[in-house]
C-alpha cells in the first residue's frame, strides 16, 4: 500500500523472482488512502481463492492500517512471511512449515557456507518480531547458545566481541564495527540502510569488519538475495500445505 520507494523495489524483486521461478503471482498496488476494510477484504478473497498458495503484505501499512489486524487476517497456511501468530508459536515449538524469510535466508547461508552452529556462541543484535526474534529462535533450533541484544543492552561490544556467529539486524549503519568483532567470527549483516549519498550500506561497518571476521556477508548482495529466495521457498511449501496446483 502507498508509495514508499524501499517496498516498490522489494515486490519489484519479488515479482521478478516469481517469473525466474515459473510462479503465478498477482500483485495489488493499493493507493495510499485505501481503508482497512478494503484491504481486509481483497485478503478475504485471496485466502479463498484455490490458486493463490502464498499472500504477502509488504510492510510498512500505512499509520491509518493497523498492522497486526492485517497480519491476523492471512489465513495461516498462506501467511508465506511467517508473520502471523499461529506461525509465529509454531516456530517456537519448532514445528514449522513456513520461516520468516529473512532470518531463514541468514540460517541457509550458513548452512550452504558449511558452518556448523552447534555449541556456537550467537549474538543477535535486533529483538523485531521479523528479524531478531525469529534469528534468535532458528539459531537455538540448530543447538546454538544465543544471546539477543537490543537497545537497552548494556556493554553491547563485549556481548558482541564474545559472538562466532554474530547477526546485526539494528537498522542502523555501519553500527557494529571491527573492534566490537571477534577474531575469525562470522558475521551476517542483515541491514539494508540507504544513506543520504542513496548508497545501500548494513548494519556493519563492512572495512573494518572484513579485517577481523572470518567470513562476512556484503549489503547489497548477502542477505536481501536470500530472503527473497526464501520467500520462493515458502511459496512453494504453501502449495504442498494448501493442496494448490
Ligand atoms: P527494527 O527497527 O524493527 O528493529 C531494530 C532492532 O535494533 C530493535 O529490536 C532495537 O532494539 C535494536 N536496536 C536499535 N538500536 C540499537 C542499539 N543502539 N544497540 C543495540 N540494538 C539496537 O528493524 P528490523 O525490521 O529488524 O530491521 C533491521 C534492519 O534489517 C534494517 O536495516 C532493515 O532494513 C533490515 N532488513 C533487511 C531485510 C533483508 O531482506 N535483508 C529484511 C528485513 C529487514
């Protein structure tokens, strides 16, 4: 809904990434003044319509929708950004169908890097209910020792400097510097910043960082790629769950 640049080039890419994939999608670009009523109700149709598997509302709604009602009305097996509550518990449990794909994309970057997590000292830094809490829960489900940090945290370097495997999600750029880094860590960067130059940068200061850490992942190019990816994959899991074609 509306007009903020950053979500037209996310659905963008994922509009693309569903033609790549040879995946039917419908994109709904709703007008800024659009109620919430009208928009609960084209989530209705979907959730009954037999060849849609996934719906995504890209957030941020606008300040007139209230984002949790919204979120509450994709119908659990569509819910493809693993959003709303049922999911949300089901990740807990660690009985799930579908990942938030952000922190699902950080997990198949380790995997595919060939990091084992187990015993691992992991550092989260960011506790929002689509980035940092959901990381911290998949890094425990891979017999990870998980510390989340967030704003009230005090001495957040010495936190971060005793991390392996450290996940800036703060929103903040170049935040976590070299000298908050252990030796040979390997550090996901999560943030997508755009600074008044219009140039993307993380979370992490990346030339310093890449001094210390032993493996770390650029921005643009390491996480963003995988979540959208992830999205792919959920979609494809929601097809299995719903029964759809
Ligand atoms: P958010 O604003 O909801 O959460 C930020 C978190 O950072 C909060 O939990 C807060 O406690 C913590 N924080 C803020 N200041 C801090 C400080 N000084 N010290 C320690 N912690 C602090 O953001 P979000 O939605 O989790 O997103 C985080 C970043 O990740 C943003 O840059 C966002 O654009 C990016 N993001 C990227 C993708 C992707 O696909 N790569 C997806 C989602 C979000």
């Amino acid at each position: 809904m509306g007009e903020d640049p950053a979500s037209q080039v996310y659905v963008r890419n994922k509009e693309r990434a569903c033609e790549e994939c040879g995946i039917y999608s419908e994109k709904y670009a709703l007008p800024e003044e659009t109620t919430q009523d009208e928009l609960l109700a084209l989530i209705d149709k979907l959730n009954k319509q037999e060849n849609i598997s996934g719906i995504l509302v890209q957030l941020p709604v606008p300040a007139h929708i209230d984002e949790k009602t919204v979120i509450n009305a994709i119908d659990p097996k569509k819910d493809v950004d693993a959003f709303h509550p049922v999911n949300v518990g089901k990740i807990m449990v660690g009985n799930y169908d579908f990942v938030p794909c952000t922190p699902a994309g950080v997990m198949e970057l380790i995997k595919e890097s060939g990091i084992d997590v187990t015993g691992k000292e992991c550092v989260v830094v960011g506790r929002s209910n689509i980035v940092g809490k959901p990381q911290a829960m998949l890094l425990l489900h891979s017999n990870g020792t998980v510390t989340i940090c967030h704003s009230k945290t005090k001495d957040l370097a010495e936190k971060t400097k005793a991390a392996d495997i450290l996940v800036a999600a703060v929103g903040i750029p170049n935040f976590i510097k070299g000298d908050m880094i252990k030796e040979g860590a390997v550090v996901i960067d999560v943030g997508i910043n755009r600074l008044e130059n219009k140039k993307l940068c993380g979370d992490v200061e990346f030339e310093s960082a890449e001094k210390v850490a032993g493996a770390i992942t650029p921005v643009p190019g390491g996480v963003g790629p995988m979540t959208v990816a992830m999205l792919m994959k959920n979609t494809v899991r929601a097809a299995v769950v719903n029964g759809t074609k």
